[in-house]
C-alpha cells in the first residue's frame, strides 16, 4: 500500500472510529435519558360535576402518596412518579374516554380509579384490553370482585365492599338504636340499588322490615316528596346512600318536615364535608364508614398531619382522600416489586404486595384482588365525627 493511500485509510478508520463511539455514546445518553423520564400513575376521578369535590379529594391522596416517594428519592434506581389525572366525571362514557386516554396516549403503568361504580364497570373490559391494571379505592357495589367481570384479572380493590359492611351496620341499627321498621332513601345508580338489595336481605334475617324505599338521582336539591312519604310509612329509622352534597341536603330538609328519626347510612356521614354542608342537621347522624380522620393509628396520626399541611384550606381527610392514598402505596410497592413499569409485571406484582400499617389496618389482598380493612360506625357530635364502633371485615 502506498503512504499516501495508507494515510488517508488510517484517517478513514479513525473517523469512523470517531462516529461510531459518537453515537454509541449518544445511545448511551438516550436509554439513560428513558430511565429517569417520570413513572406515569393515570388517576380517572370526577373533577367536574356534582361528585368534584370528592374527586379532587382522590386525587390528592394519590399524589399525597406519590410525593412521599418521591422525597425519599423516588424509586427504581431514583425515577421520580406522577400523576396523570383525567375527569371521568363518575359516569360511564367519560371515564372509557379518560383511560382511553390514559393508557394509549399517556402510557401509564397502572391506573387509580374510577371512583363510582357504574364508571368502573364500564372501564373494566378496557383493563382486559390493554392489559392494565387499576386499583379502586372508593366504589364499593361486591360484584366488582365477587361477581364474574370482564376484566376481574386486572382490578384490585382496597376498599371494603358494601357487603362487608351492611352485615355489620344492620346488627348495630337493630341491636344498638332498636330499629324494627327501617326507610332507605338511596341515590338511583348500582351503588343505591344493590344496597337496597343488601340491606333488605341482612335486616330480615334479624326481624327488621324495610317499610319504604326511595330513589333520588344524583345533584337534586329538592327530596322533600321522598322525605314526606318516608314520613307517611312511620319507621324507626331512616337510612341513606349518599355522597356529602346530597346528604346534607337531605338530613336539613329532614329536619324541615321534622322526620324526628335516627337518621343513618353509607356513604360520607363521617366527613367534614357533609358536617360542613349539613351544619346542625348533621349532629346525631350515624354512618358505616370505610375511614375517619379519628382513627388512633400511627399511621393514620402521620397521614393527617400530612394531608392538612399539603391542603390547608381543605376539610380533614375522609375516605375520598384516605383510601386513594392507600391505593397509591399499594401501586408504588407493586412497581417497585416488579422492578419494572410493564403494566403486565405490575398487575402480577399487585397480587403479592401489601402494607402491614394501612391507616385502619392491613392492606392484603384475597384471591378475588379484593382487600379487608376495618370499618368504622360513626356519629356525628358537636360537629364531630366520633367512633362508635370498629369492625373487622374478615
């Protein structure tokens, strides 16, 4: 080979030493690039609408959740986590829109959600789909995990199905306030209905009949026809299914008519919300509840303080913030257990993940992907929610 032709072939190589090392290493910066880009949470919540409140609430507890893990150097070798939140606004069509969105668009790991029943119905063929998981922490109707779903592979509850209450709720009314002939004023969805269902069926087998039962849709303000032909039927009791707006509503316009009768139910009866929104109306309300702010666990102490410095000008925490929280603890430990964000890995690690200091106890999950916390019977004094009872669900 000649010097001048064996020159120009060392400089040859040299370069292509050169741009081969160049872009090895900016290969390099690119998959170190990927593996810090933030670990997507996809939330579906009911930011808009009668039930925003409650809504913003859900989404507060996950990010709450998230923020802890974060502070402490994220996970995965120190990936940060965020939350990616959509308005499913509680309904049906809306909510498949948000995780549409959520999981093809945003490409979440996991989802939170979707906060009512009806809506997480109809999300669930999607999990199935795409092979997501989601992590409920509010809707409480039993065949979400009892029944046979499309989907069921995929969701996880935290939160007690009603169920798991009503048994519990029906002996206090008729062994605890003596109530022989109980009226049910129920909000008209899944969640209304199948308590109806729930509770006709526990309250007879103790020898309480259900002498009226009626339906109200979700943001009236009038309830005073319900409320009066209630009155006609002469219980011992009332009992309700609502969320804080509606149930204030009705306790004060209760009062209104004087329905002087132990008022009880499911729902929001042990918030600030509801006490804030009810005002007087709301003292001597009991509730069967999944979370009050009063419960004397370390945990729970750790996670108020927590919650009223990060939303001061919010009410404490009640299940809308709590339980979601929980369902954000459960979501990091899974990711970190998979050691991966494939949704498939972190559905698989879902089964197997736990927290031994939930706010009200274990968090462990059964072969049905359903979990077991305590639950709490409340009333409401000087504006307070005070515990009355606590009760296992297992």
């Amino acid at each position: 080979m000649k010097r001048g032709t064996a020159v120009w072939f060392l400089v040859a190589l040299l370069a292509m030493a050169l741009v081969v090392a160049g872009c090895g290493g900016k290969q390099g910066q690119e998959s170190g690039s990927k593996a810090q880009e933030p670990i997507k949470i996809g939330v579906i919540a009911p930011l808009t609408g009668p039930l925003q409140f409650e809504g913003q609430q859900q989404v507060n507890g996950v990010r709450m959740a998230v923020e802890e893990a974060n502070k402490a150097g994220g996970i995965l070798g120190g990936r940060l986590i965020t939350v990616v939140a959509e308005d499913g606004k509680g309904e049906p069509t809306e909510s498949v829109s948000a995780a549409e969105k959520l999981i093809v668009r945003d490409k979440v790991s996991v989802l939170q959600g979707a906060h009512m029943t009806t809506a997480t119905k109809a999300v669930m063929p999607l999990l199935e789909k795409y092979g997501v998981a989601m992590v409920e922490a509010i809707a409480s109707v039993p065949d979400l995990t009892e029944g046979q779903l499309p989907g069921q592979k995929y969701f996880f509850r935290v939160n007690p199905h009603a169920g798991m209450e009503c048994g519990a709720f029906a002996r206090f009314m008729v062994e605890k306030l003596g109530v022989k002939k109980l009226a049910m004023l129920v909000r008209n969805d899944d969640w209304g209905r199948a308590n109806v269902k729930l509770y006709e069926g526990e309250l007879g087998k103790r020898g309480c009949q259900v002498v009226a039962v009626e339906y109200y849709t979700s943001g009236e303000t009038n309830f005073l026809p319900q409320l009066t032909r209630i009155k006609g039927a002469n219980p011992d009791a009332l009992f309700l299914i609502a969320q804080a707006q509606d149930g204030a509503m009705i306790v004060k316009q209760a009062k209104e008519i004087k329905l002087d009768k132990p008022i009880t139910g499911a729902g929001a009866f042990a918030s600030d919300t509801f006490v804030s929104l009810a005002k007087e109306a709301a003292n001597g309300v009991y509730g069967v509840v999944t979370y009050a702010p009063s419960v004397k666990t370390p945990a729970n102490e750790r996670f108020v303080q927590a919650y009223q410095a990060a939303y001061p000008k919010m009410p404490l925490p009640d299940k809308y913030a709590a339980m979601p929280y929980l369902a954000g603890k459960i979501i990091i430990k899974a990711i970190e257990k998979a050691g991966s964000t494939d949704p498939a890995k972190v559905r698989d690690a879902l089964e197997q993940v736990s927290i031994e200091d939930g706010l009200t106890g274990p968090i462990v999950f059964d072969e049905k992907h359903q979990a077991h916390p305590n639950i709490y019977v409340t009333v409401i004094e000087n504006g307070t929610a005070k515990i009355v009872e606590e009760l296992p669900t297992k």
